[in-house]
C-alpha cells in the first residue's frame, strides 16, 4: 500500500461482547485502503459506524438513543459543507434491519455480522449515491485497472471511448472504486465524434469502456441501439466493442451481431473462472452454464464468431477441482483468444480478506495449464482460416519491404504481400499459413 494519509475520518462506537470488538478493528482494517483513519470522536466524521450487541432490550434502546446523538453530528457536518455517513454495523442490524432504516433515516446503511466483506462496496455505493467518488488508497495497476485498449490506434482505425466506471463490484476488483459508477456519454456527442474520425478516413472504431455492454444512452436505448446508429456513417464500415459483462449482454445486442454487418464478429465476455462455488465469491451475478447458455444463443444469432475472454486463477479458496471446472469451461467454449492472470491480491477489495489465499508456486503452475490450452485453441482457431478467404482491412506497411498488414474481421492479424495504396481499404486475402498471433495470406486468390 501506498499509505496515502487517511483523508476521512472514521469513528466506530462498539457495544457488547470481545467479538464486536474484534470485529470494530477488522471494519476499520477494510476501511483503511479507501482512506478511512480512525478518530474518537463523531464531531467531523465521515463515517460513523455503531457496531451493535442484540443481547438485551437495553442495549438494543441505547442504540437507538446514540443514533439520535449522532444525527446531530451529521446534520451539523452537512452544515458546514461536509457529509457523514452513518452505518450500523452488528447483531442489532442483522436482526432489525428494515426496523431501524425505519425509525432513523439519518441512517445511510445497515450492515449485519455476515457481510463485513462487503462494505467497501457499500461505502463506495454510498458515496456515489451523494456524488462524491472515493480517493480510494488503491495503487494503480494498468494490467488490470486501465480502459481495455487491444492495440494502438493506426489511422485507419481508432478507439472511442463511450463508457466508463463499474457497479458491478467484482471481489478482486479495484476498479469500481478506483473508476467510480457506471457512466455512458451522451449518443449525439459519440457520433459527432464517429463522424468526424470517419471524415478523417477511419474505417473501423472500437468502442470503449469498462463495461461497454452497460451503455445506456438517455432516451436512444442500450449500445445495440448506438451500434446500429454509427453503423450508418458513411465510410465507417468496421464496429467493435470491448469489454462486455456477461450479464449486461441483452437480447438486442445479440441479435446486433446477427443483423449488423458492420459488427464485426468478435466478443471478447470475460467469465473468470468455471467454478460456480467461485463465481459466487467473485460476486460474478452469473454462473458457468448460464454463460455458456449465454455464448450458444450469441453463437446462434453469429455462428462465425471469435470470443475472447479473461480469467483468474488461484482465487482464494480455489481447489484443484475448481480449477479444472475452469478448463471444463473453456474446452466447451473454444476461445479465439484470452487474457489470463494469477489472482492478485489488492488490499481493500473483499477477496484480499477472504481465506484460502492460494500459494504463489500452485498459481504458477494452473497458470501454465491454462494458457497452454488457450494457446492450443487460438492456434486451432487461427488454423481454421487456412484455406479460406476474409476480408481484411489494411492497416499498415509490414516490417518487410512490399508487405502490408491487417485485420481479419476475427481481429487477426494478415500480412500479405500488397502495395501501400491498400491500406484503409478492405480487400478479399486468400489465408495460406498460420500461426500463434497472425495470418498469413495472398491478395489474388491461392492458385490450385
Ligand atoms: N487479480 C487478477 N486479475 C484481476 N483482474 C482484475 N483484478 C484482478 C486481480 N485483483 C483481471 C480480470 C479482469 C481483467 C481486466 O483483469 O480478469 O477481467
Ligand atoms: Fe472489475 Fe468486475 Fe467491474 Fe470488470 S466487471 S471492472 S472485473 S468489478
């Protein structure tokens, strides 16, 4: 950790037995890494937390009247400009819940025993709900944290960010935290800008976000409905997207792909592992079939297409058998290509807490399983071009001298031999060769 000094301040007031107590300290060790530092007093807190004891009447009323006292703080902090959130936390919460929300609606938020590990989400829920983002103390790490950006930019084709943030609070994830809540720009603004890159003579834009397949535009529908907008300009011939949530893959965005020939057959769907068991602690909202289900009825509407994924190994609590739940999946699938990572532990998201921290030599290994199998499928994937023709898009000279290179709609790479002028045109390649990461083919059909 970075060690940011603690820029919000956290009071905890514990009632009752050694247990809340010990659980008072944890509260504030996942509070720590969003840049909550405890005070001991109310007075100027951002966040008040009583952490409850239901053991008797008297006890359950005194929280009550404390909540009563605190309100003050609250609404003298709003005063002066600031905000407090104030949470009950314990046995009080898990057993009347609905009751206090009830008769005190100063409180922001009830938290019972069982669900410690989900207040940073609550937290940041919570501040977003009165607009404010989080400095959350999470050290950036681009692999992970960045926008998805699967190459640089040519001139021929250009990325266009249209969404960013994530609610979908994934327990390793920093990035609800670190990029805020869902947020889609306005349609008009994205295709003014479409507009003016096809002007320029771009022919293909990838559209951008964390989650892009969330895009909601005021009015003009989700991103099928913008895909079929910019499908419309003149020139843009060529519409991609990434990265999607499984869950956010609504029927219209399928039925884009079997309808829209500027939708390029690529989806790149991360599911993250093939363990139901984990996807639940991954707080993933789907499981292993229903992706699959999800991945039959794509493939229904686009037969031809290419998916992408990402996934995670060593996920704490991760069993050999969980694992090999994971290749199961992946053998089902068939991935084109896909992004793979050990499990990495960021301190403040709730996996960070969770037991079962899975040793670094047994990642290493599943790690290696893993990708020599995606590796097998993208090279089967790639292989099973040879002989076929597809439209490529010239993007550049080769690094050899009379060669060019493009993209299949697969996004492949596709060196053939071919003059410069190619290039920003889409021309038929006959595929003669392939390998790990690109194609090789003739401009002129392959004789025979
Ligand atoms: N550890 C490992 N992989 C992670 N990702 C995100 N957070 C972590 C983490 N803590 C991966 C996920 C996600 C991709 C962008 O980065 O697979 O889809
Ligand atoms: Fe992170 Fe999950 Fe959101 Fe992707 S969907 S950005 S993995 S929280």
């Amino acid at each position: 950790m970075t060690g940011l000094a603690a820029q919000k301040r956290l009071y905890i007031k514990t009632y009752g037995c050694q247990m809340n107590v010990y659980d008072s300290e944890r509260m504030a060790d996942v509070l720590a890494p969003l840049g909550y530092g405890l005070t001991d007093t109310p007075d100027g807190a951002d966040l008040a937390v009583l952490n409850t004891c239901h053991i008797r009447e008297k006890a359950t009323e005194k929280v009550y009247s404390e909540l009563g006292r605190l309100k003050a703080f609250k609404a003298s902090r709003a005063e002066a400009g600031g905000a407090m959130i104030l949470a009950v936390a314990g046995c009080v919460a898990q057993a009347q819940g609905a009751e206090i929300m009830a008769r005190q609606p100063a409180v922001d938020l009830v938290v019972g025993p069982q669900a410690y590990h989900r207040l940073p989400e609550l937290i940041a829920r919570s501040h977003r709900a009165s607009g404010e983002r989080l400095a959350a103390d999470f050290t950036p790490d681009e692999k992970f944290d960045a926008l998805p950006s699967q190459r640089l930019a040519t001139g021929v084709t250009a990325f266009v960010t249209i969404q960013e943030g994530c609610d979908k609070f994934c327990t390793f994830c920093v990035v609800p935290y670190t990029r805020g809540a869902e947020y889609s720009r306005p349609a008009d603004a994205i295709e003014a800008e479409a507009r003016a890159l096809a002007a320029d003579g771009v022919r293909e834009i990838t559209l951008l976000g964390q989650n892009v397949n969330a895009y909601r535009s005021d009015g003009s529908g989700g991103l099928a409905a913008l895909i079929r907008r910019l499908a419309r300009i003149e020139g843009l011939d060529r519409i991609r997207y990434t990265t999607s949530h499984p869950r956010d893959m609504d029927q219209a965005l399928i039925d884009a792909h079997g309808e829209v020939d500027a939708l390029m057959p690529y989806l790149h769907l991360p599911v993250q592992c093939g363990s139901n068991r984990l996807l639940k602690a991954m707080n993933r909202s789907h499981t292993a079939e229903s992706y699959l289900r999800l991945i039959e009825r794509i493939r229904a509407a686009r037969p031809d297409i290419a998916i992408s994924g990402d996934f995670i190994v060593g996920f704490p609590g991760e069993r050999e058998a969980d694992f090999e739940a994971t290749l199961a999946l992946v053998r089902e699938v068939g991935y084109a290509g896909a992004y793979s990572f050990k499990y990495s532990s960021r301190p403040g998201t709730p996996a960070a807490a969770m037991a079962g921290q899975v040793h670094e030599a047994t990642k290493h290994d599943r790690l290696a399983r893993l990708q020599a199998l995606l590796e097998a499928q993208r090279r089967a994937f790639n292989a099973d071009l040879v002989g076929r023709t597809v439209p490529v898009l010239f993007e550049k000279p080769g690094r050899r001298v009379g060669q060019i290179v493009g993209r299949s709609p697969y996004l492949q790479a596709v060196h053939c031999e071919g003059r410069s002028d190619l290039i920003g045109r889409i021309a038929p390649v006959a595929v003669v060769s392939s390998g790990h990461n690109s194609l090789a083919g003739l401009r002129a059909p392959a004789p025979v």
